[in-house]
C-alpha cells in the first residue's frame, strides 16, 4: 500500500502503547455511534507497531498509528485536552476497497469520530476510513454546535462553510462537490447560500447538488426555489449529469 509504504521509515517501536483490539469486521462500530466528533488539524501520524494479525481474520495484517490532533471544534461528547493522542488501526501492505485510514497529510484539517477504548482516543472505524472526513473550508475556530441538533448539522456547517483562514479555492469546490452528510433541507439552505455568495467554481458545485435535488420529488420546490435566487443556469448534457454554468 504506497499510503503506509511511504511512512515506513517513521516506525518507531512504542514499549507502553496501549492494548487495542481492531474493530474490523465488527458490528455495531461506526461513526454514528461514537460519543466524540471533533474538528482539528492533524500534527503527527506515526505507525506504532510491526504488523499484527487481525482479530477476525488472522490472515489479514494490519498496524497500529497514533495520530496526533489540535483539536480546533468538538461537535459532540467533551474533551478535556486541546491536543488529542488517537490510535488506529490501517491496513498492512495493500488493500482493494475504500480508502484506508492514514491516507491524510500532516498539517490537514479533518472531522474525526472518536471513542475512549483502554484509556486513550480511537478512531471510531479501522481499516477503511469512513469515521473521518477531509476539511477544505479553512478553520471555524470561533464555531459552536447547537447541542440540541443532530451532530450532522454541525458537521455540514463545517464543510460547507468559508472559515477563517486563507484556502485553496479547488480543494473547497472539491469539498463541495463530495456532499456533506445532514438533512437534505438543511443542506439546500446551505448549497443555496454558497451558489449566492461565492466564487464560481464553489457557486458551479453547489448548483450540481441543488439541481440533484431539483429532481427529487419531495425535495424539489425547495431546490427549484434555491437554483432560482442563486441564478442556477444547469442542463443535463449527454450522460445524464448537469452542466452548472455561473451566470455571473
């Protein structure tokens, strides 16, 4: 796997790292289950152990990492510290599937779900990483989630909103156009503000999904009426997908 290939040479061996048992394969382990969310920007990511075989298949090998966070939002549950030590387990050689978890750069931004197991912060998945999603809206420092909403809520505030420090432009249209877990009438406000406010190929990204949503029967005044005040100028080309294209 040329994700973890290229981090072998930071391999150091951890005498007292803790005793985790993988939760690949294992029901019931998920994002939507964990206690913890937060948002932060990831200072280290170092592989703690030789391969090990995992728990429900020993013919599979994997390797622990800790990952070092400054966390910047906590979206659900408390965390005492600002700078947050998680462990992980990734897969050991190569993979065919999602992409695996580890596949980040130091210095990125991401929303983690997380759970305590022995003592210490774990991610809320191993293996494939669908318990993290990538940042490319800048920081939202000063940003606080409504405690009486669904996590999901906080979470598309966060992708789909600009925050505070400068940001590539491609990679936030990038951001935009992966979608963004919440309710579907909430995010059409949101798609609807960025196609108004911004620049146009954040404005093009946003159109796609309310013109997706135009198409929804249940969904479609709202998306229609968004597409409207924002001047959406979308039509389906030969595949079946829209053409965005800003008027202004």
């Amino acid at each position: 796997m040329a994700g973890i290939a290229a981090c072998a040479w930071r391999l150091p061996m951890i005498a007292l790292r803790p005793h985790l048992v993988d939760q690949c394969l294992k029901e019931g382990e998920s994002r939507d289950t964990a206690p913890i969310v937060v948002v932060g920007v990831l200072t280290s990511d170092t592989l703690v152990s030789k391969p090990i075989p995992m728990h429900a298949d020993p013919e599979i090998r994997l390797q622990l990492g800790q990952l070092v966070v400054r966390v910047e939002n906590v979206l659900r549950g408390r965390v005492a510290d600002r700078t947050l030590v998680i462990y992980y387990f990734t897969w050991a050689g190569g993979f065919d599937g999602p992409r695996p978890l580890g596949f980040w750069d130091p210095g990125s931004r991401r929303i983690l779900w997380l759970r305590k197991d022995a003592g210490v912060f774990r991610t809320a998945c191993d293996g494939s990483d669908h318990c993290t999603m990538a940042v490319d809206s800048g920081a939202h420092r000063r940003y606080r989630a409504d405690p009486l909403k669904p996590v999901d809520y906080a979470v598309a505030d966060i992708l789909l909103t600009r925050g505070e420090s400068s940001i590539s432009e491609i990679r936030f249209a990038r951001n935009i156009a992966a979608g963004s877990p919440g309710p579907e009438e909430y995010l059409i406000v949101k798609y609807r503000r960025l196609a108004m406010t911004e620049s146009p190929p954040l404005k093009t990204a946003a159109c796609v999904w309310l013109w997706i949503w135009g198409h929804e029967p249940a969904l479609t005044d709202a998306a229609s009426g968004a597409m409207r005040d924002a001047d959406c100028r979308c039509v389906p080309i030969s595949d079946g997908n829209p053409n965005c294209r800003p008027a202004r």
